[in-house]
C-alpha cells in the first residue's frame, strides 16, 4: 500500500490524498518526473471511490504538483515551498491552542518523541 488514509478524518478523502502526495514530495519519497499510481490503482489501494481518487489527482495537477502525460498517467511536476510553510504554520497554531487548552510542554515533547521515533507513521 502506497500510504494509508484516515476514513474517519473530517479532512475529506481527496484532500488528505492530496496532503499525502505533497508530503511524499517534501520527504523526497516522490521526485520530478516519478510516475504516481493510476487513479485506478490508488483508489483499489486505498478502498475509496475513482472518483475522489481523480479529483484529487485534478487538485494537485492545478496546483502544479502533478502533469498529466496522455496514454501514460501523471508524473510529480514538484512543490513550492509554501505547502510546507504553511503546514509548519498550522502546526504551530495547533501548538498554540494546545498550550492554552492546558497541555504541558512536557506532554508535546512526549507525542513529538512518540511521532518521529514511530517508523509506521506516513
């Protein structure tokens, strides 16, 4: 399986795959030029409809992430840097609201510890 999506998320399914892609891009998993799976295959993998598959696919080829090559598939075009600042810039507002919702700093380093030494997240 490519990557896993959460069915019970709020984020819509087209959206996280999309999220998903950008990621593999940043992490370096996905290159300029790399063929991503078929809107069959990946909607197959991941159990969801063709559909939200294609219109996730239509999403990223908007914003210049993916090409669409006729009679071959779609191909990682590349990312700007502004999807990885402003997810840095969620986080950190995700952080803020925490910190005064009561968490401890002590508790956010522990999930922090917990999310990069967990080899199964992605």
């Amino acid at each position: 399986m490519w990557f896993h999506i959460d069915m019970n998320s709020h984020v819509p399914v087209y959206k996280q795959i999309c999220e998903r892609i950008k990621a593999m891009i940043i992490s370096g998993k996905l290159k300029e030029g790399d063929y991503v799976p078929s809107v069959r295959k990946l909607a197959l993998d991941l159990g969801v409809n063709v559909n939200t598959v294609a219109r996730a696919y239509r999403e990223l080829v908007n914003e210049g992430v993916l090409q669409s090559i006729r009679g071959e598939g779609y191909i990682v075009k590349g990312i700007g840097r502004s999807f990885l600042e402003r997810k840095l810039k969620d986080f950190k507002k995700n952080l803020q609201d925490l910190k005064t919702m009561g968490v401890s700093e002590g508790e956010i380093e522990k999930i922090l510890k917990e999310v990069f030494h967990d080899d199964t997240n992605g």
